[in-house]
C-alpha cells in the first residue's frame, strides 16, 4: 500500500498522494507539535525527522545545514525534505544508520566524515529523534567535540523516546563495545570506529547479549 503513493512530488496529484504518505506512514503528524529537539555542543543539535514548516523555522534561527541520517531513498520525507532545503538554502547531507541493526564500518566512516564537513550550525536527525539521532549525538559529542563519554551517552535516553531494552539497544551496544575495548588500552571511539569496528561482531554479540539467534547474513558472511 505505501507503494501506491508513489515517490513524486512533480505534479499536485502526485504530491497530495506523498504528503498523504508523508503524514500517514512516516507519521509526520505526530511531529507536528513533538520536535524531540536537543543541544549536541556548540552549534550541533539533533531532532526528529523536520517538516518544511520546521524547517524554515531552522532557518530563521540561522541554521545552515541539516543530516539525515534515514537516507535518501526517494521517498516523500526525502522528496519534501530535499525540496524545502533546496528552496530555503539549507544545506542538506545525508549518513544513512540504522536503529535496529549496526551500521558497516563504511557507514560509520561517512557519518564521521559527513558530521565533520557540516556546516554550522546544523541539525542531525532521523525519523524520530530517538535512537540513530541518539547514537550519532553520542559519536560527536564524545569523538569529535571531546566531552565525557558517560556525559555523552545521556543522549540515548528514554526521554528522548530510545529504548534499550528493544531491539534499538543495538545502539547502546556500540558504545558498550567501545568502552571496553577502551577499557583494555586508550584508544578514541574515532579511531575505534575507523579501523576497529565490525558490524558483524556487533550484530553478533548484540543477539546473544539478547539471548537471540544471530541474524542469518552473519552466520557465515564476513561483513565489516
């Protein structure tokens, strides 16, 4: 059914048919009133996935670029997202993570890359603001702008709507990992992440952490 509204926004049939997507599917509603809008440092915040609205009020306020970090699959929360950024000069990257499965070494590699290069200040979000948005606050606030780790990590907090107990504590689990492999010999999650982390061994230790089969592609896949 989500098909059938089609990726267009070219013509009005076609655009009343993906705002209706937009609204209905990826819950934009509900994103009306509920921002899910936080400091990350100076000049870096992070919310749930904005509306044009909401982004023309990031405008006013003198934000300059804003991260997705769903992607660009080409689907209406894209389409209007790219459109409303291309209208009002926002400068608009994307680092595509996951919130129930880790992400590839070369993914976290883009993210890193990607949330260095914005331009401040800027806004990184997901769909709803809770656990990839909570994971990639985690990863600058403590690898690029240096604070605390244990300060860091109260961004993946269930004030912000993340779950640990759920399948998105996948996310909590990669920064478990990287404590205690910092904990055996110093080593900064950047490095970590760009030479030591595997997905694979987060996808396995993750499942059995949770006492539940380990996901088929890694059984006898090597995937970084």
């Amino acid at each position: 059914m989500r098909r059938a509204f089609g990726t267009d926004i070219s013509t009005p049939r076609a655009r009343a048919l993906a705002w209706l997507h937009f609204h209905l599917f990826d819950h934009a509603y509900l994103r009306l009133p509920w921002s899910n809008f936080d400091r990350v440092a100076e000049g870096v915040y992070r919310s749930n996935h904005p509306g044009p609205a909401r982004l023309a009020r990031y405008r006013r306020r003198g934000i300059r670029g804003i991260l997705n970090l769903r992607g660009d699959d080409g689907e209406p929360p894209w389409l209007f997202e790219e459109e409303a950024c291309r209208k009002l000069g926002l400068e608009l990257r994307t680092a595509k993570i996951y919130a129930r499965k880790p992400a590839t070494k070369a993914e976290m590699i883009r993210l890193l890359d990607t949330m260095q290069a914005m331009p401040k200040p800027f806004v990184m979000h997901c769909k709803s603001g809770a656990d990839r948005a909570g994971l990639a606050a985690v990863i600058y606030a403590h690898a690029i702008d240096g604070q605390p780790l244990e300060e860091a990590k109260k961004h993946l907090h269930w004030r912000y709507v993340h779950l640990k107990s759920t399948k998105t504590g996948v996310v909590d689990h990669i920064v478990e990992m990287y404590e205690r492999r910092a904990a055996e010999s110093p080593i900064g999650m950047e490095q970590w992440l760009r030479t030591e982390y595997n997905a694979r061994d987060a996808a396995i230790s993750f499942a059995r952490a949770r006492g539940k089969p380990i996901p088929a592609k890694y059984r006898t896949v090597e995937t970084a």
